[in-house]
C-alpha cells in the first residue's frame, strides 16, 4: 500500500517549489536596496573628497 501523504515519482510538493526560491519582490526590495546604499556611500565619499581638500 502507497501512503497518501507520499507524491509520486513524477511529483514535486508545491511547498517545496516556494522553498526553493525566493518570491520576485523580495529581489526587488534587495536591490533596491543595495542600489541605495551604493548612492548613499558614493554621496557621503563626494563630500569627503570636497570637503578634505580645503
């Protein structure tokens, strides 16, 4: 006898394809982000760089 709860050999449980990767917006969310701080750090640099060679 089969178990119910068991899938086939041919199946995949849809739980593990969630699992597998990530949903689209958390990609857009990281990003974003990292494109944020990358412009934040560039701006703070700018003003060091000004603000220094006086």
């Amino acid at each position: 006898m089969s178990d119910a709860t068991e899938p086939t050999a041919g199946e995949r449980p849809a739980r593990r394809d969630i699992e597998d990767k990530l949903p689209r917006g958390i990609w857009v969310r990281v990003l974003v982000y990292v494109f944020a701080g990358h412009a934040l750090a560039a701006f703070l640099y700018m003003l060091f760089a000004l603000g220094g060679g006086q």
